[in-house]
C-alpha cells in the first residue's frame, strides 16, 4: 500500500484560479497514467477522505476503466456505495480510448454540483457533440450482449497480448517495465540506452531524451501492415526533417 501511495504522490494536489474563483482539486487517473495502476477499492477510499477532510474537489479521470487487462479488480468511483462529499466529486470518461475511437471526441462528465453544472453548460455551446454523433454512439451502446461477450473480452485479450509482446520485447534488450494492469502504455526505463546514446552520438541529455522518444513513438504493436505503414511515416518525417535542415543550412 505504501508503494502504491508514493506512485499517487506524482499526481499531488492542483491549486488553479479558474474565473476568478480559488479552485483546490485532487485529480485522479484510475487506471494511472502512465504507471498503469489500478487504484485497490481502500485507496480510492482513503483518497476520497482525505480529499472531504481538506474541502477538495475531487477529479476522478477513469477513460481507461474499460482497458484493464490484469488480475487486478477495478472499482469505479461510481461503483460505491457511498461518497463522503458527493458535492465534490466529479467523473469523467471518454469513448477515445476505451473503445479506439480517438476521431470520435466524446467525453462525459458525470458531476451533483450544480456550479459545475451551470459553467459546464455555459462552455457546452461552443464544443457540443453533433446530433449524428450522438445517435450513432446511443446505437452502439444498445447493443449490451455484443459490447459484453465479443467487444470486451476480444479488447483485454488483445492488449495483453500487445503488452505481453512490448514488455518481453524491451526484457530481450535489458529494458525493465514497471508491473502495470491497465491502460495502453508501459513504464519503461531507457537510463542505460540513454547512457549509450549519449556516447554514441556525443549529445547532451535532453536531446538525447527527445532523439529517444521520437523513435519510441513508432513502437506500436501490430499487425505486419500497419507496423510497414508506421515505418513509411517514420521514414517520411525523416526526409521532411532533413529537407528543413538541408533549406536551412544553405538559406534556401
């Protein structure tokens, strides 16, 4: 539990001016990103206390409550019985991830404070959901038997096997991962490949670091073809980059 309290430290407490008005929150991802935690059913209690004990809105970020694909038993905020400040506790999921639909930008925010409600409303005018996007989702979601015995299980099957795949993949070169259940992404630990890398091509650490994670941005786990269609996107950057450096090197 300890462990798991020093990983939530990273996300702390948020103190922003929003319209004039001192807003204190505590946000939550659940599962976390990027570690992958799920948060046990006691800890998000506790949080949820600690959170009235101190008068603090509490933002509960679950969009990947649907991508959870360990042992682990999620529990949803919503999911409990009671809350200790219903007032300040607001949830929030999206269809961009649980169900890859990332042109699709849908969220809910699921809130009884009524202050929210009025300044989400006021904002709703200007980034309202179309009506045909909503009729197809509301189609969707009806089909319960579908989304609950093929959609799911098929989706956690695949992602472990996809996390299976890059954690094994990154164990072959000496690459440990942070133990995760959850999410679309792996707690890596590149310092070793850094270290070289900095040998290697006699830079500094930050452009080192960048150097790294634009090439870490191509490892999507993959059917053949799309992993042949990331690498023809890769290669295009790099020629588009190296155009710009060649324009600029002889001010063209």
């Amino acid at each position: 539990m300890s462990n798991m309290l020093n990983r939530l430290s990273m996300q702390g407490v948020l103190v922003e001016k929003w319209f004039g008005i001192r807003v204190r929150a505590l946000i939550l991802i659940n599962p976390h990103n990027p570690l992958g935690d799920i948060y046990p059913a006691q800890l998000l209690k506790e949080c949820l206390e600690f959170a009235h004990r101190y008068e603090l809105h509490v933002i509960m970020d679950e969009i990947y409550m649907l991508s959870v694909y360990g042992d682990v038993t999620f529990t949803s905020v919503l999911s409990l019985e009671s809350l200790p400040d219903p007032e300040r506790t607001h949830f929030m999921w999206g269809f961009s991830k649980d169900f890859g639909m990332s042109g699709i930008r849908v969220g809910i925010l699921y809130t009884r404070n009524h202050e929210i409600q009025k300044a989400v409303n006021q904002l709703a005018v200007f980034h309202s959901c179309p009506g045909p996007v909503q009729h197809v989702l509301s189609q969707f979601l009806k089909d319960r038997d579908w989304m609950d015995n093929v959609f799911f299980p098929t989706n956690k099957k695949r992602l472990k096997e996809a996390q299976n795949l890059l954690v094994d993949g990154l164990a072959d070169i000496g690459v440990p991962v942070l133990k995760s259940s959850g999410g679309l992404y792996v707690w890596a630990d590149f310092r070793k490949v850094c270290e070289k890398l900095r040998k290697w091509w006699g830079c500094g650490s930050w452009k080192c670091e960048n150097y790294l994670c634009m090439l870490l941005h191509a490892l999507i786990p993959g059917p053949e073809k799309s992993f042949q269609i990331i690498c023809i996107l890769v290669q295009s950057l790099i020629v588009f980059f190296f155009l710009l450096v060649v324009l600029k090197i002889t001010d063209i």
